[in-house]
C-alpha cells in the first residue's frame, strides 16, 4: 500500500540533504516533491534557466515537463506563485498538482492550490493546513509517496536532517491566533520569513 509521508523544514538546505539521502535510498524522483517558500528570491540560483511556471493553467504542464526532462528532483526545481502563500521554488508530483490547482477553477476556493493538492493526494485536511501554512512563514514542505516497506527508511532520513515537530510548531502557531491557512492572506516579507525560520524545533 502506498503511504504519504510529509516533513516541514524550516531551511531549504535541510530539506535538500533529505533528498539527497532519499535519492541514495533508491526512493525514486517521482516519489518525491518539493515546494519552498522563495520569498526574496533567496533559491533562485538552484532554478535552472527556463523553469518557471508561472501562475497560468499551464502551470502544472509546464512542471511536468521539467521534472520529466531532468536528472534527480532538485534539478527539476522550478518556479511559481501560490495564493497565500507567495513565490515558491518546486518540484515533483505535489508541485505540479498544486500548479494546476493554481491555474485552474479551483485556484480561488478553499480547496485550490497547495491545500487542494495535498487533501487530493491523501494528506489529511488538518495536516494540509499546517504544511500550506508552515511553506507561507518560509519553511520548506517535503512530501514523499512510498510503499510500506519503504516507510520506515523515509521516516527516518526526514527525521535526520531536523524536520520540524509538527506537533509543537502546530501549537506555537495557535497560540499566536492561528487556526487555518488563509489563500487570501498576504505573503510573508523576506524579513518575517527569516524569523519563522529561526524557530527551529529538531525531533
């Protein structure tokens, strides 16, 4: 049976090395996505020249396209707007389902972009709203789909590489009022991403 495993990092560079492990586990490309908050365009150096999708309904060919052409996931990074959430470097299957979420009927409903891409695709709704919420305060999103005797070396290499307790971020972000992620909320600036980034919580 097919599972869906999701880690937050609050650092692309984290999430990064958790791919490369992934990858050295022979937990194959199209497995794997990527999605990272690029406020300030601080990860537009790892976007190859070309890959940037866009907000339109081709968005989630123009994904495919890349991820299908390259060589391991990172080097599939392309780049998009989500609503919400702001600009984003991506790559894989998540990527592209919520670029077409973005471009299309669902883009400005509760169910669009990268919240309807993870509820479609297994993820729990709660769950959904963390991650979405976690990518918009600049952290990076890391979701894998593997068998269940893949399960147990997935966890542990997101674990590796300080994935954010889901749980103890979850409360922090409730206890500052937080309850769902709102498309309709403005981006974070550069400046309030690098201190979500800074609360760090390894497990």
């Amino acid at each position: 049976m097919t599972r869906i495993i999701t880690a937050l990092y609050d650092t692309y560079e984290d999430a990064e090395a958790a791919v490369l492990d992934l990858e050295a586990a022979d937990i194959s490309d199209e497995s794997i996505s990527l999605v990272a908050n690029n406020t300030g365009e601080r990860y537009r150096k790892h976007v190859k020249e070309g890959n940037e999708a866009g907000t339109g309904a081709e968005a989630g060919a123009t994904f495919g396209a890349v991820v299908g052409g390259t060589v391991g996931l990172l080097a599939g990074l392309g780049m998009l707007a989500i609503p919400g959430v702001g600009p984003v470097v991506a790559a894989g299957w998540l990527a592209a389902a919520a670029a077409g979420a973005v471009g299309g009927a669902a883009a400005g409903g509760a169910g669009g972009g990268l919240i309807g891409a993870m509820i479609g695709n297994g993820v729990p709704e709660e769950d959904a709203h963390f991650y979405a919420e976690g990518v918009r305060r600049g952290g990076t999103l890391l979701t894998v789909r593997v068998e269940d005797h893949s399960a147990a070396t997935v966890e542990a290499i997101l674990i590796r590489h300080y994935r954010v307790d889901p749980v103890g971020r979850r409360n922090a972000y409730q206890a500052g009022g937080w309850s769902r992620f709102d498309e309709s909320a403005p981006a974070y600036t550069d400046d309030a991403a690098i201190r979500e980034r800074r609360m760090r919580e390894p497990i």
